[in-house]
C-alpha cells in the first residue's frame, strides 16, 4: 500500500518533470527531435511532419531539463547534440546526446564563470573547431573545447577558459549571438544602431571595435533569439535567424568572408549584395520569447514555452534568397509537460495536498489528462511514466482515467500525480 509519503515523494518527483524546459534540434540528416516534456522523442523528416509519430528516445542519463536558459546544439559534423543549462543545479554541465545510437552522455567542466546561462543563445558552437563560445554579463567571454568530445562525452573534466572581455558593453544584454562564416555576431548589443550587430572574429579571437552594418530591412536593436542555419555540405554556416523580442519580423542575415583576404568577395558562395545582408520572413506565429528555435537546411523550427511545434519550410532558397511567401505551419503534435503548458501551470495552482474537496475535483482533471497524453504522444502512456513510484499508483491512475471525464485537453503528468494523490488520498489512507 502506498503511504502519504510515497504519494508526496511522487508527487515531488513528477513536479520536476512537469517544470522541465523544451527545445527542438535536428540530427544531420535532418530529422527533427523535441525535447525536455515528460519524454524526449524524434518526430523524424519533414515529409512526416503533417501527420507526426514521435517515437520515444532513450531517457537513461538525459537532462533534468529543469534549465530556465537551456540550449540544444548540433554539432553538424558530429551527428550530436550538446546541451548547455539542461540543470538548473549545476549549469556548467554539458549533456551530450548522440543521435545515432540514441544515447546519452555527461560532459563534467571545471572552470566555469559563475554567470553562465545570461540567456538562450548566450551559447555559440563554432563548426569548423567544435568550441562552444559563451558570452556572459560579468565575466568576458568564456570558451569550451569540445573537439574531443565529438558525440559522447570524455571521463575527464573539460575546462572553461576566459577568452577575452567583448568591445562592448554587456551591462543590462541578453545575450542573443549566431554564427556565420566563422564570426559571431551579437544582435541586440544595448545601444547599438538598429541593423547593426556586434562581432566576435573566431579565427582570430578578437572582438570588432564597431558594430557591423547589415543592408536590407534593419533589425531591432532588442535581444531575442538567434540560431545558424547549417549548411547540407557541412560547411560553416552562412544564414542566421534572429527573432527580436518585439517580434518585429523574422529576420534572416546573411555572412560570408574570405578567410585569407578579407577584402575579397568574388567567391562567396551567394550574390555579392547578400554579403552583410538582412532579409525577412514572418514573425512566428507564437511570440514567446522564451521559444526555442532550430534549422535544417531546409526548415525552420519553433517550440514555444507551452511545448506547441511550429515549422515554417524553406526559409532560405538554395541561392541564399528569401522567399517571403512562407508561413509558420503548426504541427499536430505538442511536448507535454513544458513550462508554461497551461494545464501544468493551472494544476501546480490546484495542488492541495490531501484535503478531499480539492482533491476529487483534481482526480477527473488528471484523468482527462493521463488519456490525453497517451493520444498526444501515441507512445507510452502517462501512467506509465510514474512507474518509478510504484504499479499501484499507475493502476489507480488507470482506473481513474477510465471513469474519469476529460477536463484538461493536454497530457500533465502533475495532474496524473494529483489524481495518484487524490485517489490515495480517498483510497488508501
Ligand atoms: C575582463 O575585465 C575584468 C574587469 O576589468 C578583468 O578583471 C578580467 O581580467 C577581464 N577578463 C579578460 C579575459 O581579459
Ligand atoms: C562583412 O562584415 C565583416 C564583419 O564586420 C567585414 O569584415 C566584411 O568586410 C564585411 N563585408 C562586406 C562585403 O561588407
Ligand atoms: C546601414 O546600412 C543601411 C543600408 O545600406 C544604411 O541606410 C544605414 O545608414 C547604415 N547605417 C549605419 C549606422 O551605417
Ligand atoms: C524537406 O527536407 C528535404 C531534405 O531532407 C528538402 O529537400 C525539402 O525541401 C524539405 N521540404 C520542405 C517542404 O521543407
Ligand atoms: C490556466 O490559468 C490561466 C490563468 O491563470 C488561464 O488563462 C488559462 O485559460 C487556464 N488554462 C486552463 C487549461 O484552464
């Protein structure tokens, strides 16, 4: 029989989950993944995407996802992931996650600024060394050699190294950086001219004086979101996504330098008059700022705090135009148990512990929620997922779902552990 404290530690475990922090990421052949909801799963090619299967990925070793800055970042040439933030008790550690056999590893560091994690794209991989690039508010900015780590991570601890402290002020930034063309440009940079962006030159570790101009439809000088689009041949990226925070559009700026001769640009791999330029495609559709965005060669992805998918195709023609014509498609498939998930959100509100009035009403609010995750995830269902406190818990989960009604539309997994609770409550005790 399952005591109050069973039922408590339950509760208290599943509450982790349910606050985890979702991104989306592709492997390099371009399979899209979300992560960081009650499990990780692979949605796979774009061609499935309007009818999406999620298969459930490997939870031995994952992130707690309980980061508020958390990054997924592909390492292109490595088919792998890395995660920066994904623990909120120890942000220095980075998750590695190797696509191609589904599993999980955990990088230790030492040396890390006490200030890491300013934002969601505070953290830049460069392609070429597989270096993560973080810039933080107080401590300059910061370098992680990940070349050895490739896609699992190495028994011994990496060490953060201070690079140097950026040309410009970070007093109040939410750091928003992107690579192109072995430069990271910083978006966003408090009291920069609209259309400009701030530089951090990889190759030779040193920060522009000035801000660089884009041409095309100027940029808010407001921080947000920015990610690299990669290249199919896996070379250094040339296109970035910057999404501001007033959601103005979103923005595409386009990069390209000749590494021996900056002066050159007869053989970039675009039109010359792209070379330091920005154009437009629609703001997305959810304005989270809290959204985390990812891209294939081919698509652009968003996920939103309450775990909702949107993709907009072909952001960029093969030429490195702009097609403004697109739109934001929303997929048919949602994470459950994001953050913000508002049935999360209104559950933890409703969590009485034990008191009979609060707690039946919660008990038909979490059956409608454990057979509405099941339908979402068309996996495992939700009280599977509480297994780890015990069968008993599931099977009154179970029984409840079947003579509940449904109220909540989305799978909540605290609102299984209320009914879990609510049920012994009633039940066992
Ligand atoms: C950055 O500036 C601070 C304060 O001036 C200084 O203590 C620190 O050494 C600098 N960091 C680097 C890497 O130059
Ligand atoms: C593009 O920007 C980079 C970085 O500021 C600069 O070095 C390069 O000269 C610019 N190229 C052109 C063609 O404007
Ligand atoms: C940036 O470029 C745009 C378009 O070429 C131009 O109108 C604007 O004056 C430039 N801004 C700065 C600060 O150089
Ligand atoms: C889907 O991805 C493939 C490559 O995997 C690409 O060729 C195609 O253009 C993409 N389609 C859309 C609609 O984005
Ligand atoms: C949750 O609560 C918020 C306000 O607290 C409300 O706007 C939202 O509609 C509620 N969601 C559900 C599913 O009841």
């Amino acid at each position: 029989m399952l005591s109050k404290l069973a039922l408590f530690s339950l509760l208290s475990a599943l509450t982790v989950q349910v606050a985890a922090i979702s991104c989306v990421q592709f492997d390099s052949s371009w399979n899209l993944y979300a992560f960081g909801g009650t499990s990780d799963v692979k949605l796979g090619a774009n061609t499935t995407w309007s009818s999406p299967s999620a298969s459930d990925l490997s939870t031995s070793g994952r992130p707690p996802w309980t980061g508020t800055n958390t990054q997924c970042i592909l390492s292109q040439t490595n088919n792998a992931m890395y995660v920066v933030g994904g623990d909120s008790s120890d942000l220095s550690t980075i998750y590695v996650y190797n696509f191609a056999s589904d599993s999980w590893s955990t990088q230790t560091t030492s040396g890390a600024p006490t200030d890491l994690g300013n934002s969601r794209s505070s953290s830049v991989l460069d392609h070429d060394t597989n270096v993560i690039y973080t810039l933080t508010t107080s401590s300059g900015l910061y370098q992680l050699d990940l070349s050895s780590v490739t896609n699992s991570a190495q028994s011994s601890a990496l060490a953060w190294e201070a690079v140097e402290n950026s040309s410009f002020s970070t007093s109040g930034y939410s750091v928003t950086a992107a690579q192109a063309a072995n430069h990271i440009f910083y978006f966003g940079v408090p009291d920069t001219a609209a259309g400009s962006a701030n530089v951090f030159v990889v190759h030779y570790a040193y920060f522009q004086p000035t801000a660089q101009n884009f041409s095309g439809t100027a940029f808010p000088d407001t921080a947000g979101q920015a990610i690299s689009i990669p290249v199919e041949s896996d070379s250094v990226p040339y296109s970035m996504v910057f999404v501001p925070n007033d959601f103005s559009n979103t923005y595409i700026a386009t990069h390209w330098t000749n590494l021996g001769d900056y002066s050159v640009t007869t053989d970039a791999p675009f039109a010359t008059n792209l070379i330091n330029s920005t154009q437009t495609i629609a703001a997305p559709t959810s304005q989270d700022k809290t959204a985390a965005y990812a891209a294939s060669p081919y698509d652009l992805v968003q996920i939103d705090s309450q775990g909702d998918i949107y993709y907009y195709a072909t952001p960029v023609n093969s030429d490195y135009t702009v097609s403004s014509s697109g739109s934001w498609q929303k997929l048919s498939y949602s994470v459950s148990g994001a953050t913000g998930s508002s049935s999360s959100t209104n559950s933890t509100t409703s969590a009485a512990p034990s008191g009979s009035a609060s707690a039946s009403a919660s008990a038909s609010a979490a059956s409608g929620s454990a057979s509405a995750s099941k339908a979402a995830s068309g996996t495992s269902s939700a009280s599977a997922k509480a297994s780890g406190a015990s069968a008993s818990a599931s099977a009154s989960a179970s029984s409840a779902s079947s003579a509940g009604t449904a109220v909540v539309a989305r799978g909540d997994v605290l609102g299984l552990a209320i009914g879990v609770l609510a049920l012994g409550a009633g039940v066992l005790l």
